[in-house]
C-alpha cells in the first residue's frame, strides 16, 4: 500500500443545499457504473486514490472547484449512493466525517463477513493509515475526515483529511493498496496541499535513521518502495482565473459544443438533438469517465460543466444538470444489456474534443465566457446556495 497523492485547499465553512447534494449522489453513481463497465472495478479505486482526479470529480459534480467542502461533500453523495448497491457494484465505502470516522473498523468487519476479505487486515490498514497522518507527519493538520473505499477483490483506497486553524487550510491525504510495501516509509500515492514551511515527516526516506531509533516501540519496520506521490496545492482566490485552467483545453471543449453540432461527427450522431451547453457539460463529464491521468492536472477547468454552488465560475445551471445525468443513466443501462452505441458516443466526445487540441489555438476571451455563462444562467435554471436566479430586467420588458 502507498500514499497516493495529496491536497491542499483554502477552509470554506457552509453546507450544500439538499437540491445539489442529491444531484451530486445522482450523477457521482452515474460516473462510477461508468467506470466500472468500462474499466472495472480495481480502477475505481485507483481514481479515489489521485488528488486530481478526486479534485476534478468534485468540480465536474458542482462543487466549488477548490475548497475543503469538496472532500466531505464528494464521499457522503458517493457513500449514500453507491452502498446501497454495494453487492451488485462491488464497492464499498466505509467511514466519514467526524463521529462517522469512527465507525470505519465495524464497518469493515460487517463488509469482511459478506466478502470473505480478511477483516482484521483491513482495519490495520485503516488505523494505520490514519496514524501516520495524524502523528508520523507532523504537519500541523488533524484529521477530522477518514473515509475507506474497498471492493469486493481487496483493492482499497484511503481519502482523508486535516485541518488547520492557524493557516485556515485542509490538506487531504489518499492512500492506495496497489504496492504498499510499508507503512511507514513514503506511503502515500499523494498529499494536497499549501506548503506550510518544515514539517517533520517521519516516512520520508530521510528520516530513516529517527524511525529506526523509534522502531523499539513498534512491529512495523521501515520497508523501502516506490515514491508516487502526487501533490495538488489549490489557491485561495475562489473565483476561476484564467491561470487555474488549460486553455488549450477548454477552448476546444467549448469549439466542439458551440461551433459544432453532433451530425457534424459520425461517432456522435446518437447525441444528435443535444444542446450546445449539455454537449459541453457531457464532453467534460466524459474526460472525468475515460480520460488517463494527466489530464486532470487543472481540475478549475472542470467547473465548466455545471458551475459551483457558491456561483464561481457561475451558478449550477440545473436543467443542464439533469440532461447530463439522464443522458449518461440511459446510456449505462442500454450498456448493462449489451447496447453499448450511446456509451460510445459519450466516450467519443473526449476523444474529438482531445483530437481538436493538437492544432488548437485558444483566442478566446476567458472573463468574456465566464460573464455569457452567468447572464444565459436563468435560462438553463442557474441556481446557487444563494437561490434561483433570475432574467435580467430588460429580458423582462420584452414580455409586455
């Protein structure tokens, strides 16, 4: 097992609304069965296991791109809506919040039961895990978020998180089973987070000789492997600025559904009929399903499919919302009975968009697209946590 990646987020106190949080649980389902089908289960947990995919999930759901909201918010709508499904899905997530946090270990027993897995191993790795974070890297952050995702194969992954009230940050930590050799030497396939000056980091390879003065006092000895560890460190401005997104590649997500129309490409002729705004939603939620790794390196540009709650880059547009989660259900059910036409038209919109990047020359004016978004919100029911929003004036007059 290792450590996986990390990241590092600005503290946003607040609450997600119950119109976007069953939304969220809607369509984090929808991208997870999608997964599955496609690539099985062992890659669902390799996912959860990258700060950036992790982050760009949050983003794509109407999260606000770069907060510490994220990583709660993001693990209860997959929790609630994957565990009832568990025995069918092969997944399971175990853990939480706070008081839920606490509840990992029986959870994993009752889940060792059902699968056969060795229940007693899985709970070492869930206290060891957070041991390590909270005590073997001194960094100023304790844990308040453990949430444990396992499948029915023994894959497992970890995300977790810590706070700090003299920064104001979050860091969140994930690990992953595939590898671990130890826990205690560079463990984790990430961290994410601010750079907060010297830390004491007891599983970094140099501290080698302090864990080996302090293995008089645990089982565990020092095992060395492979350091994987990815870092994502997130500003604290909460509008998305043009440095926070590759141009590049938004520029040709928003060619391909403004410019285009799907009879223009063979592959997306089961899309025909879509709207230009759910084509650039679907093309975005389509990278999150089929991309590979690197590209999630700007998860700000995934905020481009249904906005943030708070309305930076603007507000969730809500019927575009719903088109999305209706068109990718439809699709992974015709999917399950062997109609596999529409998921491929979906999986074809990544592969166009990413195509178009090779001779791609962004001209676009970046604040120009953020304000036609928030002026055409009430059109597609923009909605925040502020409330609806609503036709500009002059749009008004024009009824009477």
């Amino acid at each position: 097992m290792k450590r996986s990646g990390s990241a590092d987020l600005p503290l946003h106190y607040g609450h997600v609304p119950p119109w976007l949080a069953q939304r969220m649980a809607t369509l984090g389902l929808a991208i997870t069965e999608a997964i599955l089908l496609e690539y099985g289960k062992a890659e669902v947990i390799r996912r959860l296991s990258s700060p950036f995919w992790f982050q760009s999930l949050g983003a794509v759901m109407g999260m606000d791109w770069h907060s510490s909201g994220i990583t709660t918010s993001v693990m209860g709508a997959l929790k609630k809506s994957i565990n009832p499904l568990s025995k069918e899905l092969g997944i399971y997530i175990c853990g939480g919040k706070g008081k839920h946090s606490r509840e990992t270990p029986n959870e994993l027993l009752k889940i060792a039961d059902k699968t056969g897995l060795n229940g007693t191993a899985l709970v070492r790795a869930s206290k060891l895990s957070a041991k390590v974070d909270n005590t073997a890297i001194q960094d100023g952050f304790q844990l308040y978020l453990h949430s444990f995702i396992l499948s029915s194969e023994g894959d497992w992954a970890v995300v977790q998180q810590g706070m700090s009230d003299s920064s104001s940050t979050a860091r969140r930590y994930h690990w992953h089973s595939e590898n671990l050799k130890s826990f205690v030497e560079e463990p984790h396939t990430g961290i994410c987070g601010i750079n907060q000056g010297k830390i004491l980091n007891l599983t970094a390879n140099d501290a080698d000789k302090t864990r080996q003065s302090m293995m008089s006092i645990t089982a565990e000895s020092p095992v060395r492997m492979l350091n994987e560890i990815q870092k994502l460190v997130l500003p604290d401005h909460h509008e998305v600025k043009s440095k926070d997104v590759d141009l590049k590649r938004l520029g040709s997500i928003l060619w391909l559904a403004q410019e285009k129309q799907p009879r223009d490409f063979e592959e997306l002729l089961l899309l025909e009929g879509m709207g230009p705004r759910t084509l650039q939603s679907m093309a975005l939620v389509s990278e999150v399903i089929y991309g590979t790794p690197s590209r999630f390196s700007d998860p700000a540009r995934y905020s481009f499919a249904h906005g943030g709650k708070d309305g930076h880059p603007f507000p969730v547009p809500v019927n575009v919302y719903d088109e999305t989660i209706s068109v990718l259900q439809k699709a992974i059910e015709k999917a399950k009975i062997g109609n596999t036409d529409k998921q491929q038209a979906i999986k074809s919109l990544h592969q166009i968009a990413r195509n178009a990047e090779k001779d791609f020359i962004p001209n676009m004016d970046f604040e120009k697209v953020i304000q036609k978004e928030r002026a055409e919100s009430w059109k597609y029911g923009g909605r925040t946590v502020f409330g609806k929003e609503k036709p500009p004036k002059d749009e008004q007059l024009k009824l009477f």
